[in-house]
C-alpha cells in the first residue's frame, strides 16, 4: 500500500510538471512551420536572406547550380535587380566567381563572391 501510494504521487508529481510547459505556446521562432509559423510581416524579413526550405530552387539561399558566367551574371542582376552593365564579373576562381556590383555613377558598390556549386551570394568586400 505504501509502496502504491508514493507511485501514485511521484506520477501526479511529474504531470503537473511536464502538462503546463507542454500548455504554453512556443516561443517565437520556434513554432512549427517557415520561420517559426509568423506572418510574414510580424518580424521583418529573415536576417539571411528569404528562403523556405520545402521550395525549392525558387529563392535565393536554394541550391542553384551555376554553370557558365552569364548565368552568374543573370543571378546576381536578377539578386540585386539591377542593369547587366552594373555587374562586372572580376575573375572565375575555383570555387566560383568574383564580381563588382557598380552604382549607377561608376563608383563600386559591393564585391561579392558566387558559389557555383549552390549559387549561394556573399559580400567580400
């Protein structure tokens, strides 16, 4: 009897610990869903970019493989939206390309690096 009796009290004891969290909301950002289940506007945009990750190749942080320079060029005029003489591809390395984004005066702008494996834009300037 005794012995049912502090079981029954440790489970009462451990329910009502572990329902009420189980009750609450989650936090922001860590619901369920495409950038924690927030309307788009809640927020802002996402830090890193406007990807979700069951579409796929229709957002830029999606793998895009890249396979000649102009479609590089298209890449970063379509990123940047922007006329294809303000990008100036610098040089092909191994793992991609080095390009210049100008202003509309000449003067540049940002250098970025694209990857070609995955498509994927980052400053190195």
């Amino acid at each position: 009897m005794k012995y049912l009796l502090s079981t029954y009290l440790l489970i009462t004891l451990l329910l009502l610990t572990v329902l009420p969290a189980a009750a609450e909301e989650p936090e922001p950002g860590q619901g369920r869903g495409w950038r924690g289940g927030r309307p788009s506007g809640e927020m802002g945009p996402p830090p890193f970019g406007d990807y979700c990750p069951r579409r796929h190749a229709d957002h830029y942080g999606a793998r895009q493989p890249l396979q000649t320079p102009e479609e590089a060029r298209e890449r970063l005029r379509l990123f940047f939206n922007l006329p294809p003489a303000q990008i100036t591809l610098r040089k092909e390395v191994r793992m991609g390309y080095i390009a210049d984004i100008t202003n509309a005066d000449g003067s540049l702008f940002d250098r970025v690096i694209i990857d070609k494996r995955s498509g994927r834009i980052r400053s190195i300037r």
